[in-house]
C-alpha cells in the first residue's frame, strides 16, 4: 500500500474506514469543526465539507479540534518520516526526539543545516505548519497519551509532555481536543495508580506485527550488563538528556506494552519516540508485505514472516560503536567484546532489574586507548578515532541526517565501509531500502530461499522490490536460519 497523497484516494481510504491510513493524514471537517483520523466510525462528510491534511499540527494551525469519538493523536506514526529522506522527514524525526523542546527552533534548523526562517517556511509549505506547530502537536499527542494510559498528576503529565508549564499544557489541551486535561482523563475511564517516576504505557502498532522477530534479534545481540532480551520481553538502561532511564517492551494485545522509569520525566517523549524506532512501530507492513509479495520467493518469505520490522536504534552513537566492534566477527563474539567494553566503563545505574550499565560513552572510550579496545589493531583504530570524534564534536550523528551525507561523513574513516554504513542507515536512520549484499547471511538466505545466488544476482532480482529492500534483508536473515537465535553463531562479513 502506497501512502495516499490525491483527494480521490484519500476519500475513498475514509468511506471505507480503512485503519491502514490511521496516521498517514487527518480529515478535517468544515462543517463540524473537528478533525478526525481515516478510520473514524462516525458518518462519511460530503466532499465538498472535507479538507484532509498531513499532519494533525496543519488541522491545528487551520483551527479545527481533535474528534473525541475516534482520538486521532492515538495513531502508529507515518511511516512516511522513514520512507522520505527529504528535509521535513529529517525534520519530524528530530522533532519526535525532542530536539525542538530542547534545542528549540534554532537547534533544529542548524542540524539540518537551514536558516530557522527557511526550514519554518519549507515546512509550513510541505506540512502545513512550522516546527513550533509540529513540536506543540507532537506534545498533545505524548499528554493525551499520560492522561489516558497512567493515573499520573496533572502537573506531572504537562512536564512530561515537554510543556514548558502547566498553564501552556491546560490551554493546549483546551484547544485541541475541547475538553479539561481532567474531562480527557475522564472519558478515558481512568487508569492504573501512578509510582513516582513510573511509566506503563501501550504503544499502538500497525498489523500484522512480528513482534517476536524485533525481540529474537535484540535478544541475539543484547550486550552483557546493558541488554536483557528474552523470548516475551526486552530491557535495558539508557541515557537520556536528562539522565539514566530503564525501560522494558513486551507484546500486548493491542500494541507494545512499555513500562519505564526515567530520572526526568520530560525525556519521556523522547523515550517514546527512541522505543517506536527501536521496534519499527510506524512502519506500514500491509503496504511493504505487499510490495514484496509482488516476487514469487518474496511471497513465500512473506507468508512465512507476515509483519516482519527492522530494528532500529536507542542511540546512533552507540550503534555506530557496535557495528564497528562487530565488523567480521560472529554475533556472539561481538556481544562478549562489548560486554567487556561496557563492563570497564559503563556507567553503573541501578534498575527494576537490578545493578546494570549504561552502554559506554564515545568519550569513555577514548579514555581506555587503542591498546584496552577490543578486536585487531586496525579495528581498535577506527573505533578510537570515530569516538574521538564524536566526544569532540567532529562528527555527528543522529535521527536527521541525510542518508548520502551520513555515509560519505563515515566512509572517511578507515575500516568503514558499504556494509557499516548501510547498516546504520537501516538501524539509526530508519532507511527502508537497504540491501546488504555485503553480509554473508543475508547472502545464504537468499541462495537457500532460491532468491538469488551472489551479490550481482541478488542487487539485480531485488531492483523491483525498492523501496523496501531493508525488510528483504530482514527476510533473508530469517531464511539463512539464523534468526531467531541458532545454535551455532553465524559468521558473518559484518555484523552487529
């Protein structure tokens, strides 16, 4: 399924009440005033009353409220932030991190390397409102979310929001959804009693979701000290701008089940956002399995994995270390060169699970030296020149970056390349349309799943399948058999 951008197609998406398009764009209803997400059950308006908008932040802007039947702020994502590689793509996944509530418009504007004049204007005239507009929307959401799903005071819930006081989170609320923070708790017909600090939260996804794929992946690379994975779960320790929290995911009903505990409790939306990254959970899977379906042993690998995610990430510093440490070394091997790592300088932090770590900083690990770092002498270098750069400065890297930027950014440094740079994009960037040619495992699986049978064969047979190579990946992972975890570690080129 294709995102739908025509009025024709959008309004047929709303006759239908098709749950598929939740998230993708709002419609908003002139005679009524309210804005409503495509699956609302209530009656279909007459075209000439619709105007539909992509995001909720331009319903917003327009003057219409959110609708108090269908609760458009509690959709999955647009997976178009993933699927885009322009500008205001790379702007929303900054803004989901907190980049804006942070930084403010300036810090944003210079990540993405615009005048804050330019980037408001391209994205008010691509999104229909400026970076202002989609921060305060994105803060809505996170509250309607915290009024909802915990019992946590209303104080505590504008703060965790990011709002800057509870009076500008009383007003907001007010304006978008039409009733009290009080009066949305309310309706919601109250939750479970709060803990100091505590989250639980379910996460909606899109099905189908292969939730136990994401988990057997983490679980297969969980780092000693910093990772729990399991077969129903997932957990760990995490910094956050406003200091160490732990989170844990597992499969619900309806969605992720996320139960957390964070020291501030404004990093709470950018928990959220790192956590829907990390699982995948704004992906359109109907529209991917389709696509891939289109090849004969891609529907086979489909109907065997219907749903399947690319993991993402919680830090792309952090990620860019591990794909290092893990180039031509087997999964397992690389798990107990960064369990030692995080061992030697990982902050200690104490947690529902017990005594754990952080995962260590780029500038922790400058201060062991080339000779304390894991692996061969070249490898050791480049890992200690990446996280030197990092610490200083020098290099950057995040949720925004342009994907041919990032690469060329990193190709520079000796003993990175197609494959290290590949897998950060799918993994920090969200690129649905990485191939990895260069991995020895996906190569297996797409000679045993009679896919293709080197590296030319399979770039040629997988051209049709853009842009959704990254899920092919993910496919051919599963089909070399070694995901979930095998009995014997894969040795793969690179891996992480």
């Amino acid at each position: 399924m294709q995102p739908a951008t025509g009025f024709d197609e959008r309004y047929r998406a709303i006759q239908t009440r098709d749950r598929r398009f939740d998230g993708q764009f709002v419609t908003a209803v002139r005679s009524t005033g309210i804005y409503c997400r495509p699956s609302c059950p209530a009656r279909t308006p007459k075209p000439a009353n619709v105007t539909f908008f992509a995001t909720s932040a331009a319903a917003h802007q327009a003057g219409y409220r959110a609708c108090k039947r269908c609760l458009p702020e509690s959709t999955p994502g647009t997976p178009a932030w993933n699927l885009r590689g322009d500008v205001a793509a790379r702007a929303m996944r900054l803004i989901a991190d907190g980049v804006v509530d942070r930084e403010g418009v300036p810090g944003l504007a210079s990540r993405l390397g615009y005048s804050t004049r330019h980037l408001t204007r391209l994205l008010t005239e691509q999104l229909g409102a400026g970076p202002l507009a989609l921060s305060r929307a994105h803060r809505a959401q996170t509250a309607r979310t915290l009024l909802t799903s915990t019992a946590l005071p209303i104080g505590d819930v504008a703060y965790a929001s990011g709002f800057a006081s509870v009076r500008q989170f009383n007003d907001t609320v007010g304006e978008i959804f039409d009733l009290t923070p009080t009066e949305l708790r309310t309706r919601a017909g109250g939750a479970a009693a709060a803990t100091s600090g505590a989250i639980d939260l379910v996460l909606p996804v899109r099905p189908p979701h292969d939730a136990a794929w994401v988990l057997a992946w983490l679980a297969r690379r969980a780092v000693p000290g910093v990772e729990v994975g399991i077969a129903s779960a997932y957990a760990r320790a995490v910094g956050l701008p406003g200091g160490p929290a732990w989170f844990r995911v597992s499969p619900g009903a309806t969605g992720l089940r996320l139960t957390a505990r964070l020291t501030a409790m404004r990093d709470l939306p950018t928990l959220v956002a790192r956590v829907r990254r990390l699982f995948d959970l704004d992906a359109d899977p109907v529209g991917i399995d389709s696509a891939l379906s289109a090849d004969p042993v891609g529907a086979v690998l489909v109907a065997a994995r219907p749903g399947i995610r690319v993991p993402g990430s919680v830090d792309p510093a952090e990620m860019l270390v591990r794909a290092v440490v893990g180039q031509q070394v087997s999964v397992t091997a690389a798990r107990t060169a960064l369990g030692r790592l995080a061992e030697r300088v990982g902050t200690p932090v104490q947690t529902e699970m017990g005594p754990t770590r952080l995962f260590p900083t780029p500038a922790q690990i400058v201060t062991l030296g080339a000779e304390a770092l894991p692996g061969p002498r070249s490898r050791r270098e480049t890992l200690l020149a990446v996280c030197r750069d990092l610490a200083d400065g020098t290099l950057s890297l995040d949720v925004g970056d342009d994907t041919a930027e990032q690469a060329q950014r990193l190709s520079t440094y000796r003993g990175i390349g197609p494959w290290t740079t590949g897998y950060l994009a799918m993994r920090v960037l969200g690129d649905p349309d990485v191939l990895l040619t260069g991995d020895l495992a996906v190569r297996r699986g797409a000679q045993v799943s009679g896919f293709a049978s080197d590296a030319p064969a399979l770039l040629t047979r997988a051209a049709a399948l853009t842009p959704w190579r990254s899920y092919l990946s993910m496919h051919l992972w599963a089909a070399a058999g070694s995901e979930p975890p095998a009995a014997q570690p894969v040795r793969v080129e690179e891996s992480s």
